[in-house]
C-alpha cells in the first residue's frame, strides 16, 4: 500500500505551495509567497493526510526569507488532529523536536533563503491533521462571532455592527460600535476608542486578543458596564478580509503592506485603510478620541509590547503622557507585558503606519500593540508558548488598564 502523506492547503487561509518527497518519511514543503509578490514567506497552515502514527516524520520548508526567527529561540509549530479533536477535545498543540532555522544554499533567482525543520509523529494512523505557524483564525470565524452577537438579544442593544466598505475582493470589512444607550435626559460626551486588527493577515494572534477584548466588553460584569457608560468603542475586527482568505503573510490583493497606505487617497486600491482613517476623522470630530490601537502579532521578539508616538519635547500634562497606557498594561499582565520592550520613536520608515497617522491627526495615545507569535520571557510565564486563553486574556486586560486609566 502507499504510504505517501497527502498535502492540502486549498481551504480558507491555507498556504503551501509544493511539497517533494524526500524519502520514506521525510518531505520538503515550499511555501507559497503572498498573491502577486516574490515575498512574505511565513504563514503556514496546511493539512496532511494518510497518516501513520508513531513514525519518524521530518518536515523542512524551505523558502524562509528572514534572517531572524523565534523558531531559533523555542518556537514550535502547531498541530491539530481531527481523530483528537473528536475523541479527547483537544484542539491546537504545540509539535515538534529537533527544531532548527537555518541558512541554505541560495535559490535559483540569487536571493538567500532560510530553511525551517523539526521532527515529529502523528498521533494516529489514517488521520487527518493541520500544521500551523499560529492558531488559524479566518475570515469565517469573523462571520460566525459576528452572527451570534447579532442573534444575541442583550449584546445586539449595546453593539451594532455595520458594514465599513468592502474590499477589492468584494467582501465586507465590518465594523462595530459599542456602548450602552445613554441614560434618559443625559446626552453625555462619550470619548471614543478605536481598536483595529488584522492588517496583516498572518498574525493571526490579534484576532484571537481582539476576541478577548469584546468578550469582556460585552459582558455583563460592572467593569464592561462602567466602560460602555463611559467610551464609544469602535472597533474594526479584520482590515484585511481578502489577505486572510488567501492565506497571504503580510499584503491585501495589491500586493502591498495596508500598514503603509494611511497617507494614501487611493480609495479604490486600499478601501478599508481609507474607510477606516475617514471613520476616525469623523469620530474625532463627534466624539473627540481618547485611545487608538492597532494589534498585531511579532514573528521575532517575544512578549506582548506597544509602540506609541512621542514628540522630542513632551508636552506638561502627565496624565495625557503616550507611556501611561502600556504602562498600565503592563501591572495589569505582568506575566505577559513587558514595558521595557516598548518603544515611542516616530521612525521614518513608519510614517504610513496606522499609529503615526493617527497621532498626526492628532491622537495623542496612538498606539501598535504587539503580541509574539511565540510566548513570553516574564514571571512565572518565562518560556512558555502563549495559547489562544493567554491571548484573549490580553484583550481582558486591555479592558482593565482603560479602567485604571480613566
């Protein structure tokens, strides 16, 4: 009988390109490059079937193109089998010995690659099983949170969730508005908070905090209570709906990284950036904006960290001060934040930046919040990989220190 595993990834966000069977349980995997670019090779997330469990499997992929890699410093990739799923509940874990990144020899076209292999075995024979750089999260997992909280007859009173525009590829960019009906007689000036994720499509982390953080914002606790009386939240889930589908690391359809385009007018290429800077002009203007943040995941340093903005001469109001928030943040998760990661240049390369357009509009905590793919260095949580409660625990705590704050 044939043995051979059989590779997949034509389903929502999957990424591999090309595998060789190297020998009897050894396989070479290219990765595909984001749509229409010679680029961006690092998400991974592919299915393998015809399994033989207990067997001596290797698995390279070959085409990395960064120098750097958490893979160098603990990183394992994930593995999930639909037998254990079905049998034991479980879901995504960690896989993987012998774990090394690597230099090889330069491809065909003169540019250096990096090499990425571990070894492992399949738990059971016949199964079939998904590898992943980081726990998937796709544009249909956006769309089936969305319906149950529009199904939901408390949360659908305080949450409303509206169509932003569409993107190139005609799908919806949704974004929600959450707070509590005023209380009668009392038209009272909410500030607004602005939370935007998913710009690129590979960290996929940032879906997973975003579902922390409007777990908590729609509960029934007094805190989510005390913050929907208190802030308008805006909040835009997936900017890049068409990267997420395609399974593409880092670009939308254009071929280019959305996180630059916020200077940019060009309505019809970068619909959801221009959509998203209008609606927080707009907001501005009703509401006055008190916070804006932007979550991504970070492939080679560890931790969860932020970037804000900070002019050479600060100005006197300490309460108003950029390093307040992130330093709120970090008492708040101290196992998971670290404030010493965090960084307040205003680099030139980072001038398209959602965070530094929106301070120049004139948001004084404008903010990129980073969460590692891989876990963290602090307390009791040194060296350990962050799993997908550790991640929606930080938007928890990112509810906590606005508390705190305001």
């Amino acid at each position: 009988e044939d043995n051979t595993l059989i590779f997949e990834a034509r389903f929502e966000s999957g990424n591999l390109q090309k595998v060789v069977k190297v020998n009897e349980f050894e396989y070479q995997l290219t990765l595909r490059t984001d749509l229409y670019t010679s680029r961006h090779t690092q998400w991974y997330y592919f299915q393998v079937s015809n399994t033989q469990a207990g067997m001596p499997y290797r698995f390279t992929i070959v085409n990395f193109t960064k120098r750097n890699s958490l893979y160098k410093h603990g990183l394992r990739p994930l593995l999930y089998s639909e037998a254990d799923a079905k049998k034991h509940k479980v879901g995504w874990r960690r896989t993987g010995n012998e774990i090394k990144y690597y230099k090889n020899n330069a491809g065909q076209d003169g540019r250096q690659y990096f090499s990425l292999t571990w070894t492992f075995q399949f738990p059971h024979d016949r199964d079939t099983c998904y590898f992943a750089h980081c726990y998937p999260y796709t544009y249909s997992n956006l769309q089936e949170y969305l319906v149950a909280i529009s199904k939901d007859p408390v949360k659908s009173k305080f949450c409303k969730i509206h169509i932003l525009c569409h993107s190139l590829a005609g799908n919806s960019v949704y974004v929600l508005t959450i707070t509590n009906p005023p209380k009668s007689g009392k038209g009272t000036k909410r500030k607004a908070v602005i939370l935007t994720a998913r710009v690129h499509p590979g960290e996929t982390n940032s879906s997973w905090i975003v579902k922390g953080f409007l777990n908590y914002i729609l509960g029934n606790s007094g805190k989510a209570q005390l913050l929907r009386d208190n802030f308008v939240f805006k909040v835009v889930p997936m900017l890049n709906p068409d990267g997420v589908i395609v399974g593409n690391h880092r670009c939308s359809l254009t071929g280019q990284d959305l996180n630059r385009k916020y200077r940019s007018n060009v309505k019809k290429f970068y619909p959801s950036i221009w959509y998203t800077r209008n609606m927080i002009k707009r907001v501005m203007g009703e509401h006055g904006v008190f916070l804006y943040c932007d979550i991504h995941g970070h492939n080679r340093k560890q931790n969860v960290f932020m970037y804000g903005c900070e002019r050479k001469q600060q100005a006197k109001a300490p309460y108003m001060h950029p390093r307040v928030f992130p330093l709120l943040l970090s008492k708040s998760c101290p196992d998971k934040f670290s404030f010493p990661d965090c960084r307040f240049r205003v680099q030139k390369s980072k001038e398209g930046t959602g965070r530094v357009v929106m301070w120049k509009m004139g948001i004084n905590n404008s903010y990129t919040l980073e969460a590692s793919v891989c876990g963290s260095k602090l307390g009791c949580r040194q060296s350990t990989h962050f799993d997908t409660k550790d991640l929606e625990s930080i938007g928890q705590h990112f509810c906590d220190a606005l508390l705190n704050y305001c």
